[in-house]
C-alpha cells in the first residue's frame, strides 16, 4: 500500500517524524514538569548577589 507516493513503512516514519514527535515535544515544554525542572535548573545558572 502506497501512501502519497511512498511504501507505508517511508510513510509511516515521515508522519512520525514530522507530526508526532514535535506535538509531544510542545507538550513536555509546555508541562508544569518541565516547567519546575527548568526552574530549578536555571537557578544553578544565575550569578550569586554579593551583599
């Protein structure tokens, strides 16, 4: 079976390349998870304040 053109293993990695993978991307990113992950990350980053 051909889709597009393309044998349905191709097409099958094209869409999960394309369409899957960035759509749970943006939903990691934009988890209260990673949310506090980075938070806590970032915090180690920032010069200290000298009193």
């Amino acid at each position: 079976m051909h889709i597009s053109g393309m044998p349905m293993s191709v097409a099958s990695l094209f869409v999960i390349t394309v369409i899957v993978i960035p759509v749970i991307s943006e939903l990691v990113l934009h988890s209260k998870w990673w949310k506090e992950k980075s938070e806590y990350y970032f915090a180690f980053n920032q010069p200290e304040e000298h009193e």
